[in-house]
C-alpha cells in the first residue's frame, strides 16, 4: 500500500431489511474518517454497499412473492439512496451479486483449496439464520416460555445437518492470538478486543463453509451443489471491490479500518483475518466496533415501533445537526440513547449558541460596519496570540483522535477553540473598539475571520455543509482548503470581503 493511500470501509449492509439509524451512524462515521483523511492530503478510497446472499435473503424474497434477484436491487437501491441523503462521499459502492465479486471469491476459495485450509465433511449443529452464523452448545440458552433455542444475539436458532465444506479455524487459534499481540491496534476499542481474545482464548472449532439447502450465493467452485458460506463471501467484499485478484488492489490494501458494529465483531476480527492469512494476503490494520443506539431508553426493533427512520430526523432538524449529534452524543464505540431531547438541546447549546452566535455576530460586525472589508493584519498582540496560535496547537491532538476513532474528542478539541474565540470577543469588543481604534478592531476582526475559517476546516469532515455555508461567506470555499491552511495563515492574510451572514441554526423553543 502506498503510504499517501488510505482506505476506510463500512459493512456491507445486509438488505434483508429497510436502512435506519444504525446503518446512518456506520457509514457518517466513515464518510467523516474518509473527508478528514482528504482533507489531510491523502489519496482516499471510502467504501460502502450491500450484502446480497444468504437463506435469510431468499426467504424475506419469498415472503414478498418476488424473484430474488430483483429483491435485492430494490433493496440495494434503498441504501444507494441512503448514500445520497447523507451526503457521503463513498468512492464506490460494491454488491456481492455482481459479477467482479463472484469472481474474487471463488478466487479465494481456490486459493483456500490449494493451501490444504478446505475439507468436505458433515456439519451438525447450531444455526441461526437470523445472524447468518454457527454457535457451539455451550453458547446456546432455551427460552423457557417458548423452549426454542436462543443463540447469544436473541435469535432463534435450528439444528442443522448437512453436508458441507469446512474451513480449518482450529489450526489458527495461536495464530491469530500471535497475531493480536503483535497488532495492539488491531481491534477497538480495548472492550471488544479483550471479548474477542478470549473468545479465541476458549477455543476455535473448524468453520462450516458452504450450504447445500438453499442456491442463493456464490456457488463453489468445481461443486455445484454448494454455495459459500454467506460471511466468507461478504468479507471478500473489501477486496473485490478495489480490483482482487488483480494486482491493482495493493494501491489501497490492507484496509486502514473497518468500522463495523458491536454485533459482527467476531466475523470481521477472527475469521477475516484467519481467512486472509490462509490465502496469504495481508490483514486490514484495524477493525473498530461501535455500539448500539436506544431510542429514549428503549432498545430499538420493529415490534416496538420505535425504529428511528433518519430521513425524518433530516427532514426536522437538518443533516449536519444529525451527523453531529451522532458523533458527539457518545463515545464512538459505546452504545447511546438517541432522544430528540438531547439532539434540541444540542442545537441550542452547541450549535446555535456557541458556533452559530461566534459567525453571526463576527461576520455582522464586519459586514455592517467596515462594507464587509478587512485588511491584512497589521500587528499581532501578545493578548491575541493565545487564539491567533490555538488551532496549531488542537492539529495534532484533533489528528490523533481521528486515529483512534474518538470523534467525541474531535468535537470537543474544536469546541474549545470555538469558546476561546467567543471569549476573545468578549474580552477585546470589536463593536467598542471600531469607535476609538479602527486599525485595532480590523485586525480583531481579521483574526477571527481567519479563525472561523479554521473552524469550518476543521469541521468540515463532520459538518461538511455547515461548513461551507461559512466559508463561503468569508469568500471561501473547502473545496481549495486542506489541514495545511490550519498552519497557514496566508489564505487569509489579503483583501477579502465577508458577506452578509445569515443565522446558521435556529433554536428551537
């Protein structure tokens, strides 16, 4: 991999089902990790898209009365559009029923097949078909009104026999744990990986993968009565969609990260890394499992009827609000409760009062009393450097967030910078000053121009609409601004004209 590359993924979502807030907090998440990592220089693929395969796939068709195939485009378009309404800037959107995926797994398996890591046997046990996976006895409880068979997710789950096609997990139990000590990073956040190293820790069985009961997948190769498991086929999605098994998908490989959900930790940290280290190809650098979100204080599902649909919180109260509340509400990685309570007081707290009250009044200031006109800066005061010099100082501190996934912490780095140039108001009054100090308050007011203008850098990846509202108000646009402005002043340090600036957010009574 090109060390300028970087490359960021979200699940391939499972299109059994309409897309909600779940999906919309994976894929912001990324788009964000995608735009900052732009925004630093770097040549970015952001993937998203679909997982089409799977008995669970054939049956919701069937219930429907519709052929499979065109099930699934319906289904897939919904999350194409789901793309569009979040804004994200993803760089491709796979489908594992297309024809280049198929391809690259049946690659795979061969190579799987070669390395002597395949065997043909008769799988008997647990399958739940729900979660698309295989659970040992010890994993299984009855519930004791209904006396089904409950996996550790809640779903039912079927004892299965049948022929099958094994992969051998078991010889990778060392491995992988090797593996895990030698990549600290590898699995975030810590709580996830200590629950995955103990789960290899008890133990690794072998890994049925293929299915002779239903046709929907990839078929095997060089047996036709078998298709593959669906969570081998999906996770070679990563790399089908950048060109595997061409040599052109080493520009992006390994993966930087793979952010996925709480649910599907253990498919995505150890048996995609056993499988890739099977087939001789290098593991992603990281996987990072977020948490779930309650709906004020209730778990999320249909039953209830309080599924949260994000088109109708976009439609309320705006998209930037969502893709910030989201990010900032709770630490990625934890589960959350979504309540439009703390999403109001938000708006009204964060956004209008503390960055919304900053641009409108600064930009006012400008527009009205100098014509919109400011200078270049004149003299820099001791008593302005503490501002002047704050978004040199948050870079790395915001840089290393974003490594880690803590985009709580991006927020809170830019909210401090945000309150310091509120206070920087108050302290030096430029609408006092403009009547004693005309030079003086021009270079107040330009170096909170050109704060404002970092602010809406550094937020562009979270806010990027927000930001360039603002930016382009200053006569700017994000589209020609990157992390090196944060430490250059010369974009602004010229002749500008400042707009007449509108209220950003509104605050809801």
């Amino acid at each position: 991999m090109n060390n300028n590359s970087f490359f960021v993924t979200t699940p391939i979502y499972y299109v059994n089902d309409s897309p909600h807030i779940g999906h919309a907090y994976t894929s912001i998440a990324c788009d964000v990790i995608a735009r900052f990592n732009r925004l630093n220089g770097k040549k970015t693929m952001f993937l998203t898209g679909t997982d089409e395969h799977g008995l669970k796939i054939e049956q919701a068709a069937k219930k429907k009365n519709m052929d499979t195939k065109k099930f699934v485009d319906q289904m897939s378009l919904d999350f194409k559009k789901l793309t569009k309404i979040l804004n994200l800037s993803n760089d491709f959107f796979v489908r594992t029923t297309e024809t280049y995926h198929k391809k690259a797994s049946q690659h795979i398996w061969k190579i799987l097949k070669e390395n002597n890591e395949i065997y043909l046997d008769k799988y008997k046990g647990w399958y739940s078909i729900s979660d698309e996976a295989y659970f040992n006895d010890d994993e299984i409880t009855t519930d004791e009104k209904t006396k089904k068979k409950i996996a550790p997710s809640g779903n039912e789950v079927q004892w299965v026999e049948e022929e099958s096609y094994f992969f051998k997990l078991s010889k990778w139990q060392d491995k992988l744990l090797d593996f895990y000590k030698k990549n600290p990073n590898f699995i975030g956040p810590d709580s996830r990986r200590n629950e995955v190293i103990s789960f290899v820790k008890n133990g690794l069985n072998d890994l049925s993968i293929s299915r002779t009961t239903f046709s929907w997948g990839v078929e095997v190769p060089d047996d036709k009565k078998h298709v593959m498991y669906v969570w081998l086929d999906a996770l070679i999605n990563y790399l089908s969609a950048i060109g595997y098994p061409d040599k052109k998908y080493k520009k992006f490989w390994p993966a930087d990260v793979h952010i996925v959900g709480k649910d599907i930790i253990r498919f995505h940290a150890i048996y995609w890394p056993a499988f890739l280290l099977a087939a001789e190809i290098e593991p992603p650098k990281r996987i990072f499992a977020h948490g779930w979100w309650t709906n004020e204080g209730k778990k999320i599902s249909k039953s209830l009827g309080n599924v949260i649909d994000p088109n109708e919180i976009i439609k309320k109260y705006g998209l930037d609000t969502l893709r910030f509340f989201l990010l900032k509400e709770v630490p990625f990685g934890n589960d959350g409760d979504f309540s439009k309570e703390s999403l109001q007081r938000r708006i009204n707290n964060d956004l209008a009062n503390d960055l919304g009250n900053l641009v409108q009044r600064v930009l006012t200031i400008v527009n009205k009393n100098l014509n919109g006109q400011l200078n270049k800066i004149k003299e820099i005061r001791d008593s302005d450097k503490k501002l002047y010099e704050y978004p040199k100082e948050i870079l790395k501190t915001i840089e290393l967030s974003y490594e880690n996934q803590e985009f709580h912490k991006v927020i809170e780095s830019i909210w401090k910078l945000i309150s310091e140039a509120n206070k920087y108001v108050d302290e030096n009054a430029p609408w006092k000053l403009l009547k004693k100090d005309k030079e003086r308050a021009g270079d107040v007011l330009n170096i909170l121009v050109l704060i404002i203008a970092k602010i809406a850098i550094f937020l562009s990846p979270i806010m990027p609409n927000t930001s360039e509202n603002i930016l382009n108000k200053i006569g700017l646009s994000t589209k020609k601004l990157t992390m090196k402005h944060i430490n250059n002043n010369s974009f602004l340090n010229t002749t500008f004209k400042i707009k007449k600036p509108e209220i950003i957010f509104q605050k809801i009574e």
